[in-house]
C-alpha cells in the first residue's frame, strides 16, 4: 500500500485529488496536512473525512517537528506536495510568507524525504516559471525558467531544489508543471470562480488591462489523473508537463461565463493591467502522453459548463468564504487597484 503524505490537500487541487484517489482505489492511505490558510476548507472533503484510509492533521509545512513526526508515525511512502501560496496577486502585495511557505516548506519536505527514504516525491508546480510567450509556441520540459512575479520566482526556486535534492543525496522526486486548472471547489479569488460569482450578484467583472492574456486551462480532474499517473509511472528525475491544449483570452472566458449565466456584457468592466502581468502561457503535454499514456477526458465546453452548475448548487459553500476573511482582501485588492487573478 501507498502511504502518502499529501500537503495542501483542503485547497482546491488537493482536496480534488484526495476525492477522486479514494473514490477509486483501495491501495492507498493518505494524511492530508493543511494548514487551513484562508484558502483551505475542510468541507471540500466531507465525502472523505471518515473514510479508513484517510487521516487529517492541521500543521505547516515549515514545521520540520510536525513533518518528521508525520514521516514516522504514518510511515510514509510517498509525498505529494501540494502546499503553495499560489494568487498571483497576493505575492505581488507581499511576498515573504511565498518563500516562507513555498521554498522553506519545500526544503523540510525534501530533507525528511532524504532522513526517510521515501519512494517518491512529486512537487506539483506551474507552467508559470518558466515566464511568458510570445503569439507563437509552447513551454517544453526543456524551456529554460524565467518566473516573472514572486509567486512564479517561490516555484522555480523549489523545483530547481527539488531537482538538486535529486542529483545530490538521490531524494526520487518527479515535478509536474501544469495550466491553469478550473472546475469545483477552487477559491473565488482565481478569475472562473470570482466572475461566475460576481455575475451571479449582478456586480462588475473585472478584467485586467484588454483581457487579451491567453491562458491555457485545464479541467482539475484531467490534472489529478495525469498526478495519480505520474504517481504510479512517473520517472524519477524528470518533469512532466500537463495541459489541455485550451488556449483561450481572459475576456473570450468572461463572455461564455456571462453568456452561460444569461448576463448582460455590460456588467465587463475593464480595469488597470496587473504589474508584470505575463503575456500568453501554453504548455506542451507530449511527453507525459507519450510515456505515460495519458490524455485529457473532457472537453473545454462540456467542463466549463459543468463547473459553472456547481457554483450555481453550491451556493453556500462559497457565500461562506466571501463573507469572511476574503472579503477584507477583496477590499484591500479591489479598492486601491481594482484587480483580478
């Protein structure tokens, strides 16, 4: 069996992946350890919370204490990190808790990883360090890192440990860098939920600079089967990138979204651009399709249409986080600037 310590496993990604994992397997036990920052929430795993082979436990991965207790006692196998500071945004109005968290917390993931000798370690990064492109071509493997904001500069910095680990003391780890994910559960600060949302209310949406940035997006459940397959069959040492070929402009997002909610346009309001906002992403998956087999299930439409109906029955679940601590960083963000993810 796979004992997995998985970190930031109540955030969007994580708790998607924890769902779906235990949905379909029996051969794993997992110990998600969150802690349960303003974009964590434990009821995005109710369905699991009393399954056997789960375990939770509030903690931060900068605690080496808490990190080794957890290697020994679980006898941990495998570790998927998750655990980030991931808005954009945020690291622009302050970076130090980026490193802190995301370059720290890596390294106590990774030395315990070495003291335990683990079997795998899979860090989970981001098309986003490598900078951005122009009109034409995709982020390789091979691309040279060239992070443009601190959030982007915290994950680079943790790959290329990540890698260092690998090649001096043999920690097995594998890194993935994938697009921008959408679909339940994500935190509405990112663009698809906060649009939906606003819409929903009837507000302003938004839209940095002329919402001409292209993104490339992929559906959250096609990242987590191509993790559970880099899990399985990734190779050691390398890096694997993961998207949906779906490149779309934010504004093209923003119509569908209000076309689907029968919103009027009008409700678009264009606002100044974000600093050193990065052009155009695109991320090239042969790889990872060649070796490992794997290839997005859903399309784009069907997806985005999915996800749209979730906001739409889960009402609760996000009228909860607005009302709370998100709401003095909207405020915060929103009234000085007037910007998005």
């Amino acid at each position: 069996m796979k004992r997995i310590l998985v970190t930031g496993g109540a955030g969007f990604i994580g708790s998607n992946f924890i769902n779906y994992i235990l949905s379909g397997r029996k051969d794993v036990f997992i110990v998600n350890l969150d802690k349960l920052t303003y974009a964590g929430n434990l009821k995005n795993l109710t369905g699991v919370e009393s399954h056997p082979n789960y375990k939770f436990i509030k903690g931060d991965i900068v605690n080496d204490e808490l990190v080794k207790y957890i290697f020994e006692k679980y006898e941990i196998t495998h570790v998927i990190n998750f655990a980030a500071e991931s808005h954009v945004d945020r690291s622009i109005l302050g970076s130090e808790i980026f490193f802190r968290t995301n370059v720290l917390g890596t390294n106590v993931l990774l030395e315990n990883a070495k003291e335990f000798e683990i079997e795998k370690f899979i860090q989970i990064s981001t098309d986003e360090v490598y900078g951005s492109l122009g009109s034409e071509g995709q982020f390789e493997e091979t691309t040279p890192l060239q992070p443009n904001s601190p959030y982007a500069a915290s994950k680079a910095s943790a790959d290329m440990m990540a890698l260092a680990f690998h090649h001096t003391y043999g920690v097995p780890v594998v890194i993935t860098r994938c697009s921008n994910n959408y679909g339940q559960l994500q935190f509405p600060e990112k663009l698809i939920p906060l649009m939906i949302i606003n819409a929903l209310n009837n507000r302003k949406l938004p839209v940095y600079g002329d919402g001409l940035n292209i993104r490339d997006w992929i559906y959250v459940i096609d990242h987590n089967k191509a993790i559970e397959l880099v899990l399985d069959k990734g190779k050691i040492g390398e890096v694997y990138n993961i998207g949906a070929n779906t490149e779309k402009t934010n504004i093209e997002i923003v119509k569908l979204i209000l076309n689907q909610l029968g919103k009027p346009k009008e409700l678009i309001e264009f606002v100044k651009d974000r600093p050193g906002h990065d052009k155009r992403y695109a991320i090239n998956s042969n790889k990872i399709k060649n070796e490992l087999g794997w290839e997005p299930g859903h399309s784009f439409e069907t997806a985005m249409k999915d996800t749209i109906n979730w906001y739409l029955e889960n009402v609760n679940w996000w009228t909860e986080i607005i009302s709370g601590d998100y709401r003095n960083y909207y405020k915060l963000q929103y009234s000085s600037q007037k910007m998005y993810v």
